[in-house]
C-alpha cells in the first residue's frame, strides 16, 4: 500500500471525503494511480528512431549522388503501382489504425487496474495510497472465513463488485448468505477505499 504525494492528474478522478466528526462537509478528489508505461514508449520511441534514422542516412547518401538503396524504391514503386483496394493496402491500413487507437488508449487511460485508490485525508487531499486487488481479496477472504458455517471461500476484487464464491458447511445458506454479505461490506469499509465496490456473495452447500 506504497503512499506517494504528486500533483493531482486532470482526468479518472473519484470525489471522496474523509473528515473528522463536527467538521463540515468538503469534498476532494482521489486519483487513480497513473501508469508510466516506460515499456510501450521505449518500443514505440525506438521504432522511430529507427525508421528516421534510415531513411535520413538514404537521403544523404542520395544528395550525395549515390542510387536510393533499395528498399526504399522497392517501398515507394509498391506505394505507386497498387490500388486502394489491395488486399495487402487495407492489412497495413488496417494494422496501422489499430495500432494507433491501442496507443492512444494508453496514452489516455491510466492503466494500473491492479491498484484501488484509498480515501485521501481530508488535510492532506494531495497524499495519496493505493490498495493492490490481491491484497484487499486475501483481507476479505480471511474475513469471510471466520463466518460460521462457511468452509471454503474465493473473492475476487474487481473495480466496480466484490465477487466472494463460499461453500456452505452448514446453518441455513440464507442466513450464512446474510451473515457473509454484511461481514464482507464491513471489511470492505474497513479498508476505506476511495470507490468501495459491491459486494456479490454467491453460496454452495457442501455437505460432504
């Protein structure tokens, strides 16, 4: 649950308030994490760098009176000679638009599903700490087991709902569906996410 304290981004942000009793009302904003994604621009710098590079070392050669080499005039003739509607035109057409609509939704998404925002203090509105999922489903788990009557348990927690898939050992379900609903909000609570999810229970009986 690493804190960390930096500007507030522009966008995906969750209205949160957290104040002490008799103080009024105020809100501010939680953030959700924002990735850096030094991977996905490492790539896609290199490429153009790549690229650049070679086509501006061809154009020197050119200017200084050599032949292009040959793949660019194998590159450019293609360009010239095949119509729109060419099989392989519409693949890199095709090709080039989805990667371009992948990098622009990482460059305007912020990634980093894994990390929950928690509730940032209402002093403190630019400090904020995050929740890794695995760790907030371990907590929840070990609190659905200490539910009488359940003998196994598995939560999954995602951004919007708590999934928790229970065996019933014994006691009426409902009552061990009720009893593990509300066990799991109030840890759910505990753990003052900026966005609590909801919480989906859904009972097996086990008798063997």
């Amino acid at each position: 649950m690493p804190p960390t304290k930096e500007p507030d981004p522009p966008e995906h942000d969750v209205l949160t308030s957290d104040l002490p009793p008799g103080e009024p009302h105020r809100r501010h904003r939680t953030h959700r994490k924002w990735s850096a994604r030094r991977i996905t621009a490492a790539v896609v710098a290199a490429v153009i760098l790549v690229a650049a590079v070679a086509a501006l070392v061809d154009v020197v050669a050119v200017r200084a009176g050599r032949p292009a080499a040959a793949w660019r005039r194998h590159l450019a003739d293609e360009l010239a000679t095949r119509p729109v509607d060419d099989v392989w035109m519409l693949t890199g057409a095709a090709v080039a638009a989805a990667v371009g609509v992948w990098l622009m939704i990482l460059a305007f998404t912020p990634g980093q599903r894994r990390w929950l925002p928690l509730r940032s203090p209402a002093r403190c509105p630019r400090v904020r700490a995050f929740l890794d999922r695995d760790g907030a489903a371990v907590l929840l788990r070990d609190a659905a087991m200490r539910v009488p009557g359940i003998g196994s348990a598995r939560v999954l927690v995602g951004r919007h709902r708590i999934r928790a898939r229970a065996d019933v050992r014994f006691r009426d379900p409902r009552q061990v569906k009720d009893d593990l609903t509300a066990v799991l909000a109030e840890e759910r609570d505990r753990l003052a996410l900026a966005r609590p999810p909801r919480v989906v229970v859904r009972l097996r009986r086990r008798t063997d």
